[in-house]
C-alpha cells in the first residue's frame, strides 16, 4: 500500500518525552507489521498514526493526506534505564496540533493497546529448544 503524506514547513515543534512503556508498545507493533510500519487508528479522535522506525505521523481523518503533527528523532539511547521516557521532537503543521498533544499521547497508547490485543499472542512466553540433527547435544 502507498500513502503520500504532504507536509508544509512546521508551525512549532518541541522536545517531549514519550513513556517507555508507549514507546515500547509502538516498536512492538512496527515489528509486528510485515512492511515495518503499524497503522494505528484513534478513532477517539478521528486521526490515524502511522508507525515507522523513523517517526511517527499523525492523519486527521478529514485531511487524509496531510500532516497534523510529527513525532520524530527518537532518542532511547540516551536513557540510562529501560523504564525511563524516550526523548523525540514534536513537529506542529497545524494552528490547533500543539492543543491536540495532551490528548494524543494517551489516546495513541489506548489504541495501540487494542490493536496489541487484536493482533497479539495470548499466553505466556515458552522457550523452545530443538535438538542437533548432527545427534550433539
């Protein structure tokens, strides 16, 4: 499937702070995905995330083709702890897009959740050992 986004030059953009756990959770479902990139609708709020190693893209739903925001320039490697938040930059294309952060991050992480568990493995973890076919062990 090809998506064009168009983008303008950005209104504002700042550095946030993405929780762990959400960042976590985006990775996961990017990987899952056989092209790399998950498609995430929040339908709370009528906009479409696109999940790719790069960035994130935030869609409303009544301008498909045009960036809202942006988030972009993960930093994990600078957390000295798995749990701690992961540093990005914020790209703002609209007036209203900066108002519609505080909102955003929980519902992202609400509806990955829901795809997480529509698309998930159930059950708990198992480790697999297979023996040598050469008879070593």
């Amino acid at each position: 499937m090809e998506l064009i986004v168009f983008r303008d030059s950005p209104i504002a953009s700042e550095p946030r702070a993405l929780p762990a756990e959400h960042y976590k959770l985006a990775r996961v479902l990017q990987v899952r995905s056989p092209r790399g990139v998950a498609f995430v609708p929040i339908r709370s709020m009528q906009m479409l995330g696109i999940l790719d190693a790069e960035e994130f893209v935030f869609l409303d739903a009544h301008e498909k083709q045009r960036a809202v925001l942006v988030w972009r320039g993960f930093r994990p490697q600078q957390r000295t702890a798995l749990d701690q938040p992961v540093a990005y930059e914020a790209l703002y294309y609209r007036e209203d897009a900066q108002g519609l952060m505080a909102r955003l991050q929980p519902e992202l992480f609400k509806a990955m959740q829901r795809l997480a568990a529509r698309d998930g493995v159930t059950g708990p973890a198992r480790v697999l050992f297979f023996e040598r076919r050469d008879g070593a062990g």
